[in-house]
C-alpha cells in the first residue's frame, strides 16, 4: 500500500508500508493493504506506520483526514513531527 503523509508546508512521508494505525477522533485504527475505501477524521495523537510486520515509525499527529482509495493511503494534516 502507497502512504502519503502531508502537512500545509510539506510532504513528510512517502512510500510503500505494510500498514497505518491512526488516532481516529472516535478511537484509533488500522488500515492495511487492500482496505476498503474510506475518509475518516484524525484527531491529536501517535501514528503508528508500519514499513513491514517488524519495523515502524512513530509520528505524533495534530489531527487531520484520512483518505484511503486504490489501495493508497493519503494522511492529511494540521501538523506532524517524528517520534525517535
């Protein structure tokens, strides 16, 4: 699955993942490859991107939208910076 992470001043991540988890406003979720359609509302917490079934990289999001169509996932968000 192709992830999109983008805030209004950049593109902070791009490529193919295994998955995403993401702080949904009504509690998280995961998307992985092959999801159903969706658009969903992120509110402020950890994004989980999963790179394979072993490695990941953490985000810490500030809410935002999720769309996901054809097998890509497109984050969209108010602001974003890495976890170490």
């Amino acid at each position: 699955m192709l992830l999109e992470v983008l805030t209004p001043e950049r593109k902070l991540f791009t490529g193919e993942v295994y998955g995403v988890q993401l702080p949904g406003i009504d509690g998280s979720f995961e998307v992985l490859n092959r999801h159903a359609p969706l658009i969903a509302a992120l509110g402020k917490g950890k994004m989980k991107v999963l790179k394979d079934k072993v490695q990941a990289e953490y985000f810490q999001i500030e809410g935002g939208f999720v769309e996901v169509l054809r097998n890509k996932a497109t984050v969209l968000v108010e602001g974003a910076s890495l976890i170490s």
